[in-house]
C-alpha cells in the first residue's frame, strides 16, 4: 500500500537529505512496479545540488525531515484529476487493469488520502491550488526560492551563476 506512508523507508530518506546537506552524493532509489521490488542503482549517483526538491504524497509525514524543509508547498489537485491521472498511469505504465486500480483505489487510496495526504496542507507553508496547472502560483512561489537563493549567495560572498527560466509541465 504505497499511500499509506509506513510503505517508506522515512529514516532512509532522512538520512540521504542529511548526506546531501553535507555536501555527499547518495545513490539513485528506484522501484520496479511490476515485480514488486526494490529497484535501487547505486551505481547512479544523485550529487548535491544547490536547491534541493523533494517530491512525493507523504514528504510532509516526517517532521524531521520537514524541520530541514526551507519551504513547504502543498500542491492541492482535485481528487477527480488525481484518479483519472492514476488510471492512466497505471494502465499504461504499470500495465494494470480498470477493476485492480478501482479496487485498490477503494481499498487503500482513499482511505490514505482521507487520513493522511489531505491533512498534510496544515503543514504547508504555501497551498497551490489545481497544482503545477497555477501558473501564478509557481512563479511566484519560484521569485521568492529565486530572491531567498540569490539572497543566500551574496551573503556567503559566492559568486551567482546566471538563473534559468524553468518550464512548467502540464
């Protein structure tokens, strides 16, 4: 049950942010969905970066690791959209069938979304509302990781390489 947040290794996790934090690189992490297995590639290095973005429905689970957030965002998306995107995904990728994902989403799912992923927004230190589709939101939210970034930089007298511009995937 991948949303219910034991499904992770959260003391695993802390520690490779630690690691890059401390300017070491940390393996690659991986599962293989169709074998059911960890799929790990140790040999495929993840080297510490300037900005680091945690992505995933349980990164505010863990209030150590929310302690080393900088910023929290919580990207709110319609539950409909979330499905219709999951359904996809799952046949296409996964190679699932219609009546597995409707029975797993009753199962676990939204019962994981009830208890935990939709409570997380309390945690945020911004909510973006329809998700990475809030073009507003994200350049905002990217001018003020921007100003805190350069801010950060001249303060430690490096210099600034020039930024930029990300685009937004649909």
């Amino acid at each position: 049950n991948f949303d219910e947040p034991a499904a992770f290794d959260h003391d695993e996790l802390l520690a490779d942010v630690e690691r890059l934090a401390a300017g070491e690189s940390i393996g690659t992490k991986g599962y293989d969905y169709v074998r059911h297995l960890r799929a790990d590639r140790e040999n495929e290095r993840i080297e510490p970066p300037d900005v680091l973005i945690l992505e995933g429905i349980h990164m505010f689970f863990d209030k150590r690791l929310c302690e080393l957030m900088a910023l929290k965002i919580y990207m709110q998306v319609d539950t409909d959209i979330c499905l219709l995107r999951r359904v996809k995904r799952d046949i296409k990728v996964r190679g699932r069938s219609i009546e597995s994902i409707s029975a797993q989403y009753i199962e676990t799912v939204k019962p994981m979304y009830e208890r935990y992923i939709k409570r997380y927004v309390d945690d945020a230190d911004f909510a973006v509302m329809h998700g990475g589709k809030n073009v507003p939101a994200i350049e905002a939210i990217s001018a003020y990781m921007t100003a805190k970034l350069l801010a950060e930089r001249f303060s430690e007298g490096t210099e600034v390489p020039p930024i930029e511009k990300i685009d937004i995937p649909e």
